[in-house]
C-alpha cells in the first residue's frame, strides 16, 4: 500500500497552523514565509477544478456586488 500526499494539502495544513497564531507575537520574516505559501498554494490549487469553482464563485460574488448599485 503506496501513501501519497498532494502538495497542495500538505500546503493547506501548514497555512492553517501558521494562521492559527496569535497575529501579535509574528515577526516580518514569519509573515513573508505566511505569504510566500500562500502563494504557492493558491498557484497550486489555481488549475484544479476546485480553484476554478472558487474563481467562478467569487466572480458571481463580484458581479452581484458591482450590480447593486447600479440602474
């Protein structure tokens, strides 16, 4: 029996423990690497079709949103 790992969820669990944090006690650096992952996970989940339902979705968000004011 073979385990395999995507990248991508190995990425997810780290942000949510880096995240979990207390955002007082980070230091500049710390917030770099948090950034730096979120990064690469978002270009990781970007091409699956989980990223592109969530493009779609905040698409429609955004059209709603841009709609409400208008005539």
């Amino acid at each position: 029996m073979m385990l395999t790992v995507d990248v991508a969820v190995l990425l997810a669990v780290i942000l949510v423990l880096r995240l979990r944090r207390t955002v007082h006690a980070r230091s500049r650096s710390d917030q770099s690497v948090t950034v730096g992952l979120a990064l690469v996970f978002g270009v990781l989940v970007a091409p699956t079709a989980f990223g592109r339902e969530i493009v779609d979705v905040v698409g429609q968000v955004v059209a709603g949103v841009s709609g409400v004011g208008g005539p």
